[in-house]
C-alpha cells in the first residue's frame, strides 16, 4: 500500500477528492455498482478505508458527485448545440437531443441508478439539497424544450425534458446489459427496438416531442 499523507491545504484536498472520484468512476464502469464499495476504493487507491471516510461518508456520495459532474456536462453540452444549431421545432428538438445525449452515456450510466441506489442512500439533508442544486440546473433545458414546442408551461417542458432523459437512460441500460442477458434474449428470440441506442431511442423521442406537440 502506497504511503498515504494527510491533505491539509484546500488545491490538495481537491486533489485527493479528485482521484477518489476518478477511481470510484473506474471501478463503476469495470464492475458495475454493485462491487463498488467504500473498501473497493480504497484498496485501488491505496488508502485505508479510514482515508476515504475523509471525503465522503458513503460510496454513494461519491456516486453523486459524480452524477452532478457527468450533468453539468450533458448539459453544457445540449446547450452549446442549441446556441448553434437553434431548434424551433419538436423534431429538431428531438434530434438535436439525441446528437448530444448519445456523446454522453456515461452520464445516462449513473442517471440509471439515481433513484434506486444514489438518492436512497444518501442523508436527507444532502436529498433536499441535490434537489434544489437540480431544478436550478434544469431551466436552461426547460426553456429550451418550450422554445421548441411553444404551448407547454413551464411545469410541462420541465415534464417533457425529464421523460427524455428517462427514454434516454433506458434505451442506454438495454445497450449496457450484460452479455449473459443479451445472449439469454437472443435465444428466447426476444428483440427489443434498434440494433443500436440511437436507433431506439431517435422514435421514441419523436413520439413524446411529437405527442406532446398534439396534445397541448
């Protein structure tokens, strides 16, 4: 094990943050969350387990820093494009949507396990607060969503953007599915969609925007 000295200024601190970040991120995409643990961590890192209770209280803290990190760059992301390629209809909405989403599925990884794993176990206060952090972060978005299909409120575009993501995080979970569960599909004679992500998830998509559209 790696000699470990304690972080006493905040640029070290950060940087020890960082890397437990970074591992955490690593182990998550090698072997699933399920085998991603306060003790997992640490022995990569070389830590005690005593080190990374230093930065974070559980393993899904870490979880939602993370998530707030792979967000905030879908996010600037989606709206980067929007700035260039200005959508004005539901179905540039929906386009542009899937261009960006699908340059992001590292973030649709952790979206999967947001309310199941992340949100269940972390401390109230931090729930309320990631909450509030949230809503703020999704105005841009939702703005976006009623520029491009004009009747919704703001409650609804906020609705619609929100349902896109969750056609989004579960088209990703189908393509990210084990080999045993594809191979166990494939011999049940069981097909789902597109034989890729964006070919499943462009229709839905379509089909949301579009009937919303009609709807209002």
């Amino acid at each position: 094990m790696a000699d470990y000295q304690r972080a006493y200024s905040p640029e070290r601190k950060a940087e020890r943050y960082s890397d437990l970040m970074h591992t955490t991120d690593s182990l998550f995409r090698e072997r699933g969350f399920h085998e991603v643990t306060i003790s997992s961590v640490a022995k990569e890192l070389g830590w005690t387990r005593s080190n990374v209770y230093r930065y974070a209280r559980t393993i899904e803290e870490v979880f939602l820093a993370l998530y707030k990190e792979k967000y905030d760059e879908f996010t600037a992301d989606l709206m980067a494009a929007a700035r260039s390629k200005a959508p004005d209809t539901p179905h540039d909405l929906g386009i542009l949507f899937c261009d960006v989403v699908g340059r992001h599925r590292d973030y649709l990884d952790y979206q999967s396990i947001l309310g199941s794993i992340i949100e269940t176990n972390i401390p109230h206060e931090m729930l309320v607060e990631f909450k509030r952090e949230l809503e703020v972060k999704n105005t841009q978005a939702t703005q976006l969503a009623m520029q491009c299909v004009p009747c919704l409120s703001c409650e609804q575009a906020l609705e619609v953007f929100i349902g896109m993501i969750y056609l989004a995080s579960g088209a990703n979970s189908h393509f990210r599915s084990a080999e045993k569960q594809s191979s166990a599909m494939e011999e049940a004679g069981v097909r789902f969609g597109a034989e890729s992500f964006r070919g499943t998830l462009e229709p839905l998509v379509e089909a949301l925007l579009a009937g919303t559209a009609v709807a209002r």
